[in-house]
C-alpha cells in the first residue's frame, strides 16, 4: 500500500496538482484500491487531524503577522533595518538579513517573508548597484531565518506530528536563528569586500536609531513576549496566539492609528487563504501517515537504518541527505508533516532529543526552499528581482555554504538547541 501511496503522489506532483490534493487523492487510491479498506478511513483521518486545540495557534499567529506587517509597524521595522546596516560594507545586503530576523518574529513563515521583503528591499538594492542575481540570492537564503525564529509555523507543524512542546521548539529556534542571520551578514560583507561594493550611508545618528528602535519595538517585543508567556506557563501557545492578534490590533488601533476596516478585512482574508492551504495540507498528511504507520514503515525504517548504520553519527548525516534531498522537490510543511512521524523513532533510537531533530529537520528543509530545481523562495526572489533562475543559482553557494555550515552545528551539537 505504501508503494501504491507513493507512485502516485509521484505521478500527481509530476502533473502538477497541488501538494494538498496530491497527498488526499493519493491516499484514497492506494487505501482503496489496493487495501480493499473503506474511503471512510481517509474522511476520518482528514477530520480528525482538524481536532486540535494547539492547531487553532496556526491561523491566529497568521493573522497576527498580518495585521502587524500590513502598516505603519512593517515600514518603521524596514527603516530601523536599513538605517543600522547601512553604514557597512554590504550594508544593504545585510539589510535583509536583518529585516528577517524581526519580521520572523512576527511572521512565522519564510514564504511570506521573502515575498513581502523582496518586494521593498531588491527594487532599491538594485538602485544601490547592487546585481539583481545577488539581491534575488540573497533574499532567498536570509528568508529561512523567518522559520527559525518563534514564532515559526514549521515548528508549530512539527511539534503536531512529533508530540514536542511548542514552548521548548521555540526556545530551541533562537540561538540557530541568530547564528544564521550573524553567518549571513558576514557572507553580504564579504562579498561587499571582494567586488568592492562600499557602505551606502553613515548619516544615521544614534538618536535618530533610537527613535526608529523605539518605533518599531512593539514588533521587536513581540516573540520576547511569546516565549516569556510559553516558559512561564502564563498561556497556553493557542492562547498566546490569540493574545497575539490582540496585541497587533491594539498597536494599530491606539499606537498607530493606521487600521481601517478595509484593511482588517484584507488582512482576515490573507491569513484564511493562507491557514486553508496549510490546512489541507495538515489533512491530507493526516492520511498519509495513517498508512506509512498502518504498514509499520517508521518502525521497520528505523530498525533497518539502526542495523545498517550503526554509528550514530552517521545515522545522522543520512537523515539530512535524505532532507537535503526530499527538501528540493517537496515543501517545507507537507515534508515535515510526512518525514515527521519516520525520523522521530529514529531519532530516539540513537538518543538524538526531538527537540533538536525539530530544529535540524526545520532548517535543512528550509535550505531546500531555495535549492533548485523547485525552490519557492528562490523562484519568488528571482521574479521579483527580474532576473533568471540560473543566475540566481549561481550567486547562491556563500549563502549555501553558511547555512549548511550552521545546520552542521545544530545535527552535531546537542547544547545549541537544548540549552
């Protein structure tokens, strides 16, 4: 049944259907043609996986970075971001490196990050001198960050399928995020460095800092105060995204006074399209791991790897170039949600903490949005930047090199997750 689910999740991707529907129709073909079980198993599946108190996080932490993102707060964190880097070499590079480190704290989701980003930051990039393939690679890569940093809808997701504490994944996320975004700022100087781009403005003066820090601190306080709530016990993580979206209404309301109801209702309809496909996702998923465990296939997975492979460090570089390599094609949500139930054993056969397989499995199919032949962040980056796939590709490898070079340091060191 498991090779019937996966030849035809293969022939539906190959024409193009969406990953939702693939994963559904592909379920119900292979439970009913080739099990002779009932399609009421795949409709209880889809339904019951909906049945999740912790699952109604996903659409409030969405409609929170909606709300957040689409107004005064979005430009003030975009000034902040350029203003502080600007005086660098690389300075504008680095810019987008750091407006995803604050926006990943309200966002969640690297997709959304390199679209809403990209749109403002390549165009005046490029003014700046800087070659459109280089803006399109580097605003590809900075938007994994996004999915690192609480709150992280990828997290959320795992912690689903896994039985992880959201608190201790978003906890975990903080230090590999920052070590991304410090890694990444290093690659735009180098590179600044060595084609003899030079720093664009030194005018900001530390008041005028001050003031754009000061601005844009009800963004900047915000996962401080998701994880202040989780570690504490104050909320449970479905009430603090509810708390969330209070807070971002209240900031628009009272602070900024930029909220009308047309844009809240813009706002409400990005994040329902946005919740809905994840949903059907989520669903979908929900069958197909029915039948990988109905055919025991994370068990006999982990017991034939455990046999083959019997130096735990091993076993865990073959689980990253299985994510490397399932991570191109496939995206982010539908692969953590169907990898998920497969690697968890696996991971407690060796004694890895699935904490630390979240993270590692979260940044190494983060790195697969911008690998080619199907990378979403690389093909928004490289649309919006004007430029071709190809030349993108080829300004990736220092940006490559420094996140394979941090998930390295998350698959083979225990304290920088379990902190």
């Amino acid at each position: 049944m498991t090779l019937a689910l996966v030849l035809s999740f293969t022939v539906l991707m190959l024409l193009a259907v969406p990953v939702g529907h693939a994963l559904v129709l592909a379920s119900a073909f292979a439970i009913y043609f080739f099990a002779g079980l009932p399609l009421s198993i795949v409709v209880q599946q889809l339904y019951q996986q909906t049945q999740s108190f912790p699952m109604l996080a996903l659409p409030f932490f969405m409609l929170a970075g909606t709300l957040m993102l689409g107004g005064t707060l979005g430009n003030e964190l975009l000034a902040f971001a350029s203003k502080v880097m600007q005086r660098w070499k690389g300075g504008p590079l680095a810019t987008t490196v750091v407006a995803s480190v604050v926006f990943g704290g309200v966002s969640g989701s690297a997709v959304a990050n390199a679209s809403a980003l990209g749109s403002v930051l390549i165009p005046w990039q490029k003014r700046q001198g800087y070659p459109a393939a280089l803006c399109s690679a580097n605003n590809s890569t900075s938007a994994v960050i996004d999915i690192l940093i609480p709150p992280s809808i990828p997290l959320i997701l795992y912690s689903l399928v896994s039985g992880t504490s959201i608190a201790d994944l978003f906890t975990a996320g903080l230090l590999p995020g920052v070590l991304l975004a410090v890694g990444l700022i290093l690659c735009c100087n180098w590179i600044a460095r060595r084609r003899g781009f030079t720093a664009t403005d030194n005018s900001a003066t530390l008041r005028e800092l001050a003031r754009l820090a000061l601005l844009s601190s009800p963004a900047l306080l915000l996962p401080v105060l998701i994880l202040l709530g989780l570690r504490f016990g104050i909320a449970t993580p479905t009430e603090i995204s509810v708390l969330a979206v209070v807070y971002a209404l209240g900031m628009s309301v009272f602070l900024y006074r930029d909220i009308t109801w047309a844009r809240f209702q813009d706002n409400l309809i990005e994040a329902g399209v946005a919740t809905g496909v994840v949903m059907l996702v989520i669903m979908g998923s929900a069958a197909v791991g029915w039948i990988l465990t109905f055919d025991q296939v994370p068990t006999r997975f982990a017991a034939w790897i455990t046999e083959t492979v019997e130096n735990p460090i091993l076993i865990i570089l073959s689980m990253n170039l299985l994510l490397l390599v399932i991570g191109m094609p496939l995206d982010l949500p539908p692969a953590i949600l169907l990898l998920g139930p497969i690697f968890v054993p696996l991971a407690a056969s060796i004694g890895m903490d699935p904490v630390q397989l979240g993270l590692m499995m979260v940044l190494n199919l983060g790195i697969g949005l911008y690998t080619p032949p199907i990378g979403t962040t690389l093909f928004i980056s490289a649309s919006i930047a004007k430029t071709t796939l190809g030349a993108t590709t080829r300004e990736l490898w220092p940006f490559f090199l420094v996140s394979m070079i941090v998930l390295a340091l998350v698959s083979y060191v225990p304290a920088l997750t379990l902190y």
